[in-house]
C-alpha cells in the first residue's frame, strides 16, 4: 500500500483520487450498445451476451425447472444461512415504515403525504468473479416490503448460460417476479428500454462494474430512475493505538478482495498502528483465494497518518467513503462528526462483512464521494411520496385571496381566475 504522513491539505483531493476511469473514456462504449438494443431488442440482446459472457442465449428468462434444481443444488447450511439474513435485513427494512402525514396548513385547509411503491423496478446482481446472492436480499427484501408489482432481477449468465443457484435461491425468498440472464450494459440497457421480451422497468437498483455504472447514469436520460451510481467498492478505516491490527487488515483485505479496482484507505492517528497493519496485510494477503485480486486492489490504496482526530475527520469527510470504520477510543467524535459517509462500522467487534451480510443494513452504497450528496439504499428508495390536498369552502375562503394575489404578481391570471371564480361564488 502507498504511505503518506501528514499530506498538506492542499494535496488531499489528488491523494483521495479513486482508480477509477473517466465517464468519457466509457461513455462512446455504453452509448453505442444503449443506441442498438434500443433499436434490435432482443437480438442486441444476444450480440453483446454472446461477446461478453459468451454464451447463446434462446431464452432469457430462468425457467421453473432450473428453480427447482436450484432449490436441490443449495446446501441447507447456505440456505439456513441466507434465510437468518433475510430476517434481519426484513426487520431491519421493515421498521423504515412511516405512516400518513396530516397536517391543516389553515382551517378548512389539509395537506397530507402518502407512501406508494414503484409499480416496476429492475435488480442489477453483478456475476463477475463471484456471485453476489446477499446483494438479491439487499435490494429485493425492501422492494418486497415496499410491495412493488414488478421485481425483475438481471444477472449475467456463466458460460454454460446458467445462473448461480443461490442466487435463483435467494430471488425466491424474495418476491422476485422474474430473473433476466442477462448482464452488463446490455442489461441496463433492456431494462431502460423494454425489448420483445425483457419488462422495462421504472428504476434500476444494484451495484456493477464501471460500466453497469455509466450505463445506468445513461438510462436516466431516457426517463428511467437509478438508485444512485454505485461502482467499485471502497471502504476507508481509521484508527488509532487502541485499534487491533489484525481486525482492520482483515477488514481492508475484506473490500480490496471484491475487485481489482476496489480501493481501501486506512487513516491512522498512531504510527504504529499503520505499521502493524502494513505488516499484517502482507501476512493475511497470501492465505486468501482471491490474493491475486486483493494484491492489485491494494496497489490502489492507501495508508495514511495524521496528527490528530480532528484533522482525520476532515479528511474522511473530504473522502465520504462508501464503507466508514471506526476503530478508535474516541469513536463518538467519528460518529457524531462524520457528514459523509453510506455506512458507518463501530467498534472492534463490528466488521464490514457484517453489514454486507446479515446485520440487517443495506449493502447496496454510494461509491466515488456520492455519499456527499446520497443515501444507501433503503425502503424509501422503492417508494414514492404523493402529496394530497382538500380545501373547503371555509377553506378557500381562508387562503383565495393570498393565491389571487401572488397568482396577479406573476402575471399567471388564469391561475388568479381559477381561485376567483370559486370565492365569488360562495358571495
């Protein structure tokens, strides 16, 4: 990992860089694919999961007989497993649930809000290097609750064109309504845009590479919502002399082994701690499966000293990780001040895979610094806020003449019109 003590302020916003590309430099890519599903369909469809996935595919959709085999194929010890989650992710999302909000803005005046779910949502489950099936309980356990009519979850297929049977296992437990063997850009782009077969949906949820990213910052433009663009995981612990070295090597190896564009960042108060934990990433690395991944990941990353917590906050602040650490003696100064952030871990005994799992938080985050500016995914995300008004005759009586008034100042009459006729018929 590449060290840094004490970096000048002025440094910071090129040393919190992500190995990210630019939208630009993947832009012309996504567009050309969006261009030709949007005109071929279905057989756009097929080109590009033939040249990325490369498989043919006849039919897109997992079938009832590959549900079945896959209810045969997942252990019961995993299937025990993925139904604990889903109970503390369910309890966790269930308790977001809020109730009518009523209020008389003046007598004979009442506003009200109500909640109603996204009639269609589309669920991207990235398959790259592994199968993410903890991410189908993040995204389709809220959309279930939220009761959206339409859950379309999109996969890339492997190269035999099959799905991985957890993640077939996990939809069922969930309300999907229909599971896409498709990935990609190509699938964001079905989703965006419908085809003979594929639903097209209202908003799209789910993580993805840098260009599942792109491609759903791109289907904005043709009126379908995204939950947020979520590329390349990252997480950014800090730490002092109190932390255990050992937990927080584990903890940036556990990120830096999604992919080889993942970043990890460890702030430290002690220069000691940054040591030992240097020396213990070096130990950890070589007994994982994926160290080949990790070990790139890592190259990306950094590890950084301060002199004190207050200069730390500022700087992860400056950063707004997607995944926040907090492994100090003084972790309410973290928690109380930190702005920017998708999902904060507290304590020694509180890993980041417990909240990419089964603690009941959402996994699903913004990466890249947009969690300056948004929310994880959560039971709001497949909801929307309708607002109501009823006004009485008493009521209008009340509030007409301020609406004439303001209606003449802008020079809107028909707006004046619309209050006047009312009052002038209650004279």
């Amino acid at each position: 990992m590449n060290k840094f003590i004490n970096p000048e302020k002025s440094d910071w916003s090129q040393l919190l860089q992500r190995p990210t590309q630019t939208v630009e430099a993947i832009e012309e890519t996504v567009t050309s694919i969006f261009d030709d599903i949007k005109r071929n369909g279905n057989d756009g469809v097929r080109r590009y999961t033939s040249i990325f996935d490369g498989v043919e595919l006849d039919d897109f959709f997992v079938s009832e007989a590959e549900v079945k085999a896959a209810e045969q194929l997942v252990s019961e010890e995993l299937k025990a497993a993925i139904n604990a989650a889903k109970e503390n992710i369910y309890t966790f999302h269930a308790a977001q649930k809020t109730g009518k909000v009523f209020t008389e803005t003046s007598e004979g005046v009442a506003c009200w809000q109500e909640k109603r779910p996204i009639q269609k949502v589309g669920l991207y489950i990235p398959g790259g290097t592994a199968p993410l099936f903890s991410s189908v309980l993040m995204l389709a356990i809220p959309a279930q609750i939220a009761g959206c009519k339409e859950i379309i979850l999109s996969t890339p297929p492997n190269k035999q064109g099959k799905i991985h049977p957890a993640i077939i296992y996990a939809a069922q437990q969930c309300g999907v309504t229909k599971i896409v063997k498709v990935g990609g850009i190509q699938a964001i782009a079905g989703l965006t845009f419908g085809t003979e077969t594929i639903p097209q949906v209202h908003k799209i949820f789910g993580p993805g590479n840098q260009y599942v990213t792109v491609a759903k910052q791109l289907a904005t433009k043709y009126g379908v919502a995204i939950d947020m663009p979520a590329g390349p995981s990252e997480l950014l612990v800090v730490a002092d002399a109190s932390a255990n070295a050992s937990f927080v090597a584990s903890d940036l190896l556990s990120q830096a082994e999604h992919g080889v564009d993942s970043q990890v960042i460890l702030v430290a108060t002690s220069k000691e701690i940054l040591a030992a934990v240097e020396i213990e990433i070096e130990k950890q690395i070589e007994e994982l499966s994926r160290k080949n991944i990790a070990k790139k990941a890592i190259e990306n990353s950094k590890l950084i000293f301060v002199e004190n917590k207050e200069i730390a906050l500022d700087l992860i602040n400056e950063y707004g990780p997607e995944h926040f650490i907090v492994c100090t003696d003084e972790n309410d100064f973290y928690v109380d001040g930190v702005a920017n952030a998708g999902s904060v871990f507290i304590g020694n005994y509180t890993p980041e895979s417990a909240g990419d799992y089964a603690s009941g938080t959402n996994h699903t985050l913004p990466t890249n610094g947009y969690s300056k500016a948004y929310s994880g995914v959560n039971l709001d995300s497949f909801l929307k806020t309708i607002s109501f008004q009823k006004i009485s005759e008493k009521g209008i009586q009340n509030i007409g003449k301020t609406i004439e008034i303001l209606a003449a100042a802008e020079g809107l009459d028909a707006h004046k019109n619309a209050v006047t006729l009312r009052l002038n018929s209650l004279k």
